[in-house]
C-alpha cells in the first residue's frame, strides 16, 4: 500500500467508528471528503478498494453465545465492576482497535469475557474455592484473542497467578507467548535477563507502568533455574504473574516441583493467591489412551494436583472440539461427576464473527469453489506408508497446488495487499524424515518455477506462453480464478516475480530449524509453504493461510478438525482459497462439521432450558459419534467396549457392508421379506406414492420394519447399524412413538438396463453409487464419502407446511447468528433440520447398482442392499441403547495415527 492510501485509511477510520453499523454510503462519502487533503489523494480504484476492505471490516458481527451453569451459582461480577480498575483490559481493547476489529467485534468480545468472568469464582472472595468451566470455540476462530481479554479481565478483578497451558510443541508455545506478550504482559519476555534490555511491545505502548512478571519467555518454557528472575512472592504480588508452559509431563513436573518447593520454604502446603489456569486445545489435556495409558494421563493427574496447590484456583478448558475427551473418558458417569477435569460448574459456546471462515462454509455451503480431490498420489505417496518411504518426485496436484499458492498472492499484489502474510500448508505424512523429503522436493520444483518466471514472466503475453511453465500458471488462474477474482491474466503475468521471488519453503515439526516468524515481517510480510504434520495439526496459526494440501486419514474427530488450519479469518482473499484433500476426507470434515453443529444446537436448546453442564456432557457422552471417538480413545484398552448411546434425533445408515455374495444376497432376501410383510399388513409396495427419491409407503407398522433389521447382515464396521441396540431401542418405544414408519424405498426417477431392477415385485430404477477406495476383498464402502443417502432425503414424508416450517426455523437461526447469505446465495439446508418437526421415523431401503473402482464388485449384478434410519427427536426422557464396540476391528482399520515427532518427544 502507497502512504497516501494508508493515510487516508487512518483519516477516515475514527468516522466510520463512530457509527453502529456504518453503511456502504456513509463509508464512502467520508473517503470523497478525505480525498480532497493533500496526503490523502488517491485514485478512483484505490479509493473504491479502500471503501470494500472498509465495508468488511465494519460489517462483521458477532454473538454471544450459549451458556449452561451449575444450579449453585451466585453472581458477584455486576457488584464488584464499579470498583475494579480495568488496566489491563482497556489496553488490550485499544490494541484490537489498532489491529481493526469492528466495534461490534469488540462490543461482544467485551460482553463474553465478562460473561465468562463472571462465572468465574470473585478472587476477592476468602475460604477455599475452586470453579471448573470450558469455553467451546471455532477451530482458528479467536479462542486465543478471547482468552487474553479474559486473561486482563481476571488481572483487573484480582487474580494473580495466571497459567497457559498450551499445546504439546514448543513453536505453539512460543507462539501463544508472544500473543500474552503483546495483548497483556507488554514487553518482549525474549529479553528478559538478557543484556539487550527491555523492549516494550503491544500494551505496552500505551501503559507501561504496570508490567506483569512472567516466569516464562518466548523462547523459553518454564524451568526452575529461570524462575527467580520472574521475582515476586506469590502470595503478595503487586503485579500478576504469569506462566506459559507446554502441555508436557516433564514441564508440569518442574513446575509442580518448584511451588512445593515455594510452598516448603513457606512452611504452609497450599498458596492463598487466588490463581486461574488456562488449558488451550483442552481435549488434548485429558486421559488419552491413544497415546499410551501413562504418558498422557499423567498430564491430566498433574494439572489437578497443579489446582489443589492452591486454596482458590479456577480451570478453564477451551476447545474447538465437543467431542473433548474430559467428555467421553470416564468410564462411568459417576467418574465424570467426580475429580477429573469436567467442567462441572459452567459451559460456554463461542459464536464466531460472521466473517469468519469456518468448517460449515469449507464443507457444507461451498465445497465446489474452495475443495479440490487428490486422486493421484498413490504411486508418489500412499496415505499409508512406513517412516523410511523415499519422495522422488511429486503429485502433480501438489505441483498444482503450489502453482495456485503463487497464483493466488499475485492477485493479492494486484488488490494492492502487497505486505500481508502469505502461507501455503502441506501436510501430508506424520513422519518427520518424509516431512524432509517433501520439503526439499518442493523447494527444487519452486526453485524451478522461479527461474521460467524470471526469465519469461517480463515478456508480452504471447511470447510467455511459449514457456509450459508461464502456461501452466496460466492454466491454473484460468480454471481457479479467472471467474472470482475479478483480475486480468496480464495484471497477473505482471506481478508473477514479485509473488514468487520471496517464497520459501519451511519444515515445521520438533525436530526443523525452520520456524514461521511472521512477527519478523510485519513490513514486507512472510511467504513461506510449511512442511509438517502433527505441528501443523493442532493449535498452530498459520497467517494468511490461502493454499492447504491436506493427505492424512485420521478419522478422529478433535483431530481432525484441529488439522484444518485453513479455518479462521481472510478478509480481502477468502474467494482465494482453496483445499486439496482426498474425497473421503472431505466426507468425514462433512460429518464432523454438521455433528458440531448439532451438538451445538442441543447446547443453545439446554440453555433455554436452564439445564446444569452435567446433563449437557452426558448428552455429548451419548451422541451417537462417540462411538467411534470413544472406541479410537480406548482401543488399547480392551477388545471390546459397551458404548451407550441415544438414537433419538439421529441418523444412522450401512455405509460399510460386507463385500460377501451371500450376506448381499440374505440382504436383499431381507428386503423382499420387508415388502411381502407390508403387503401382509395391507401396505403392498404396489400402492406405494411416487415422490421424489423413490415410492412411499406412510404410516407403516413397526413389526416389518423390526424383522427387516434382525435379518440384515451388519458390517462390525458399521457400528452404529449393529441391529441388536437398534432393535432394543425401536422395541422400547413400538407402542408409542415409533409404532408406524414411513418407508422409502429408494430410486431413481429414470434409468436404463443396467439400473432397472424389479425385485421387489415393481419396477424401480437403482441409485448408481461408488465402490469407495477404501473398499477390500471383504468390506464394500458405498462411496468413498462413505455416504448412501441423497442429500435431502430426511424430509421424505413431510408435508409442504412441515418443510416449510423446519427451513423457516434454520433460516431464522442463521439470521439470528448473522449468517444469512446476503447476496441472495440458496441456502443449503442440512437434513437434520427435518426430524425436529418429523412425528414419524423414515426407514430407506436402498438398492443400488455399485459400480466398482477397478474391480468387479460382484459377477452377479444384483442389487446391493443398504438403509438409512431417520429417527426423530422425542417428547420423553432420552433414555440410551448399549452398543458393544469391536475394537480389534477398529485396530486393524484405522490404527493409530500419532505422529513420530510426538511419539519421540519434543525438542526441550
């Protein structure tokens, strides 16, 4: 950016400020007055572009949230405000009003940290106490901007020992430091001791006259040699201290160690300091058998025994992920209730702001813009290999991929953002010597790709194109963003050297010299491609993420989410980015994102309810995903689990069956024995209603639905579809809600000979579906998304007034929630929205014609049978169905999938 255009940013800003929610007119017209000063003057372009990055700055909204509270609770923040000095917060609010939050951002950042506050124990308050809350947040949405404006909050109320815990690795460590240095201590903790001298840094520039001791640096985790220099006596601290340590075994101990120590000299066992422990990526805190019994429980037992040090202490666990193990680990729910770490007394849920670019937009509203397939690895690099495969080459995906990364920040040079951070993401294998291999392959290909720039990119249009590698990047913006990004090819060829000269390529794992210091180019910006695996999977902020090569398998469901560090904030290139990952893995983020989602509902629902923390993790202990969470987490454990789980209000089908003639041909005999006993029960499939996605039978009797189930051969892996559970759940209930069914049998509306198919006694014309990769000699994976429904099919059997209702509920959500598309964008409707006004459940009968992936699926075309139950929500006390997990099975298909930089420690 031109000085003046940065000048005229800084006349206009404080305007618009002022208004509550500035429109597209008021903004430009204080531009049109500010143009007409002499530092100010730009052309029309800059000056229309200034107006857009100005209208999404402003425009972003954010709410508050949900909460659910102990029933003990008494309020005290509302009394004790008018007498707090808010030091620390008001100089952190300053430093988000220079980084450009809204003031709608800042309103309810200010309302929820007082909120969570608020449920925190009044630090002033004598006796002992101890209160245990989680904040539920957006994978990349801002949980570390919400709890340093906690943080400075619980310092002006009167807390004075603060401990970060966060993350396993030092480089999430060291960068959640730097983000304490600047939002709250105010000073470079690098030099701390050092004979450079102090440097004072964020908040501090506008008040440095109280500093917080820290006891850790940002190079520097805690250890006990160091800790004198942090000074102070922690029972009478002046200033708060505080600790940002790495969520190891090693640093706890020494930190353990240490205050009993303080504590010995003392002559007194605990500390009267009211303290506040914050546990980043708090699911990763608990017992995780995944890892070994030992090593990982020992953290969770350390950081309670870290609480009891002190007479007065709260935990506050923040996560992007319900599916957080302090949930699902106990193995009873009396464990939960007891001393672990569950968040017994308070709950909140973290609404993002509305520009915020998260798993529902990736996934489920615009897959086709930002999502590509990698098909073409398995030759290169299976998702499978060993630790000492050799990389000789890449996928041509991953070339494409970086040609879109040096594409893409070229346009951004374009819209004048030539100083912004820039990163490209590949993470791609677990082990750290492929990691290295990767890197040096992808810093020869750049290399290369440089060199045809600088010799080509300056010719004219037509004679750059002579050169297969300026052709290619042009291939690549004409198929990206020729229709998006509003640029020209010339603008672009233009600003190729200037994009692709400063890119390097980085390993960021335990054991890289490498590292992502973005503070270090605030002027000019980084641009860097980062190499890794598992420090690229959790916590990691990777800035001005645009490109991301995703080619892992991890079907974890915290894992998973936490490995999309595409999610966050790209104000002024969101329509630039763009996710290349396999299509199963696609399908599984899917998955998760809209389970998320409904967990978050039940959430919103139990607070308008007034119900305790406690029934909501006993809700999430029950959702139907935990069984593949809870079985992943305790497969070292036993070969078989008892699960309990709640049906209502889910959706359950045969993704997995079993690739065997026999057990497919028992499954279609079961779905014949189904018609003939609705024809006995006078429903024949003859007098079936025509509707979209096949012919209806309404209002059907249990008893043929029942006898269906206990004939069909269930995959093990299909774990939720075990007919046992199912059957006992339906049969509890056969005389009351789930007496009569609605049942589809599935098809299309046209097909041809391959698909048409008259087993059930009528013509029907089968649903075409893929054999997915993943697929073996005994186990057949419908798709590799592993999905056999059709979008949409749960509102089968409503009538339009039901419809209607249900999508006019979630409409009203989404413009509650400030995600309404504007530009007159089809909302995209998730099918659980039809089973809150459902009165019936829907059984699908599917016959489909598979259609292999190299192979025959069978030498006998017949039809291969699956279903899909909808199950609606219930007007009675949830009760839950016992479901045995096969563990040996999960074992074998999905073992572990720790990487080897975590499994051999991290560098100390």
């Amino acid at each position: 950016m031109n000085e003046n255009y940065e000048n005229l940013r800084t006349a206009v800003e404080p305007f618009i400020a002022k208004s509550a929610m500035p429109t597209p007119d008021t903004i430009r017209s204080w531009i049109s007055q500010f143009r007409q000063v002499p530092d100010c003057q730009v052309d029309d372009a800059a000056a229309e572009r200034l107006a857009r990055e100005l209208e999404a700055q402003h425009g972003v909204s954010m709410k508050i949230g949900s909460v659910l509270i102990d029933k003990e609770w008494t309020p005290w923040l509302e009394s004790e405000k008018p007498m707090m000095d808010r030091f620390y917060w008001m100089r952190y609010r300053r430093l988000l009003v220079e980084k450009r939050f809204s003031g709608q951002v800042l309103a309810t950042l200010d309302s929820v940290t007082d909120r969570i506050l608020g449920l925190m124990e009044n630090p002033k308050k004598d006796g002992v106490w101890d209160r245990r809350g989680m904040v539920v947040g957006h994978v990349q949405s801002g949980k570390t901007a919400n709890y340093t404006g906690l943080i400075c909050k619980a310092a002006d109320a009167g807390y004075k020992l603060i401990i970060v815990i966060a993350g396993i690795h030092n480089n999430l460590r060291n960068q959640t430091q730097l983000r304490i240095d600047e939002g709250f201590v105010g000073r470079d903790s690098a030099r701390l001791g050092s004979s450079r001298g102090d440097r004072i840094i964020g908040v501090g520039r506008y008040d440095s006259s109280r500093h917080p001791w820290t006891f850790t640096t940002s190079v520097r985790d805690f250890n006990s040699t160091g800790a004198g220099q942090g000074g102070g006596n922690l029972d009478s601290l002046s200033v708060p201290a505080v600790f940002v340590i790495k969520k190891n075994s090693s640093t706890l101990r020494i930190l353990l160690e240490w205050l009993e120590g303080y504590n010995r000299r003392r002559g007194a066992k605990t500390i009267s300091a009211p303290m506040l422990v914050i546990d980043d990526e708090a699911d990763n805190a608990s017992i995780n058998i995944k890892h070994g019994k030992g090593a990982v429980s020992n953290i969770n037992g350390q950081i309670r025994s870290l609480l009891k040090l002190f007479d007065r202490s709260c935990y506050i666990g923040y996560t992007a992920t319900p599916f957080a193990n302090i949930f699902i680990d106990p193995d009873s729910a009396d464990e939960m209730r007891g001393a672990d770490l569950f968040p017994r007394n308070f709950i909140v849920s973290l609404d993002p702001p509305s520009n915020y670019f998260g798993a529902n937009r990736v996934f489920l509203e615009h897959p086709k813009q930002i999502i590509r397939h990698i098909e073409d690895h398995e030759q290169v690099l299976p998702l499978k290999h060993p630790r000492d495969t050799a990389i000789t080459s890449l996928p041509d995906s991953l070339v494409r991929a970086i040609r879109a990364f040096i594409v893409a920040r070229a346009i951004r040079q374009v819209r004048g953002q030539r100083s912004a951070h820039n990163s490209m993401l590949v993470n791609a294998s677990r082990f750290t010597d492929v990691q290295q291999q990767l890197r040096n392959e992808i810093h020869d290909r750049l290399e290369a790709m440089k060199a045809s720039i600088s010799v080509n990119g300056a010719q004219s249009e037509r004679e750059a194109l002579r050169d297969p590698e300026i052709r290619a990047f042009h291939e690549v913006w004409r198929e990206e963003y020729s229709l998006t990004s509003e640029t020209e090819w010339s603008d672009v060829q233009a600003a190729l050297h200037e994009s692709a000269a400063p890119v390097s390529v980085v390993e960021v794992n335990s054991r890289s010299a490498g590292n992502l210091a973005y503070a270090d180019h605030e002027n000019s910006g980084l641009n860097v491609i980062a190499v890794g695996g598992f420090s690229l999977s959790r916590g990691l902020t990777l800035e001005g993420l645009i490109v991301s090569y995703f080619l892992r398998n991890s079907m974890m469901y915290d894992t998973l989410m936490q490995m999309g560090r595409w999610f966050g904030y790209r104000p002024g290139y969101d329509d630039l980015c763009r996710v290349w990952m396999p299509e199963e893995a696609e399908g599984w983020y899917a998955h998760v994102a809209e389970s998320i989602d409904e967990l978050r509902d039940e959430l919103r629902r139990m607070e308008a309810a007034n119900a305790t923390p406690e029934q909501f993790g006993l809700k999430v202990r029950s959702h139907p995903d935990t069984l593949l969470v809870t079985a992943k987490n305790k497969m070292g454990s036993s070969e078989r689990l008892v699960v309990s789980i709640g049906l209502a209000n889910s959706f359950v089908e045969t993704a997995i069956l079993l690739r065997d003639e026999d057990k497919l041909k028992q499954n279609l005999a079961a779905a014949k024995n189904l018609a003939g006993n609705l024809e006995k029960e006078g429903f024949p499939l003859t007098a079936a209603a025509t509707v979209t996605g096949g012919r209806l039978l309404a209002g059907a009797p249990v008893g043929p639905v029942l006898q269906f189930l206990g004939e069909f051969q269930n995959h093990e892996g299909a774990l939720l579809t075990d007919g046992d559970p199912i059957q006992r759940y339906i049969t509890k209930r056969a005389d009351d809600e789930l007496k009569t069914w609605d049942i589809l049998f599935a098809a299309v509306e046209r097909g041809d000979e391959d698909t048409e198919d008259h087993s059930l006694g009528i013509k029907l014309f089968r649903q075409r579906r893929t054999a997915g990769k993943q697929s073996t000699k005994k186990t057949l994976h419908i798709t590799n998304k592993q999905r056999v429904a059709s979008r949409g099919v749960e509102a089968t059997g409503l009538t339009g007034t039901e419809i209607s209702q249900a999508r006019e509920d979630y409409r009203e959500k989404l413009e509650e929630d400030g995600k309404l598309p504007a530009d007159g964008t089809p909302i995209n409707f998730p099918d659980r929205i039809y089973r809150a006004v459902r009165s019936r459940p829907l059984l699908v009968v599917h016959l489909l014609r598979v259609d292999p992936e190299g192979e025959k699926v069978l030498d006998d075309p017949q039809p291969v049978v699956a279903y899909s139950i909808s199950f609606p929500t219930t007007a009675n006390e949830e009760d839950t169905v016992e479901y045995v997990v096969n563990t040996t099975w999960i074992k074998e298909h999905f073992r572990d999938e720790g990487d080897e930089e975590e499994m051999a420690g991290d560098d100390q």
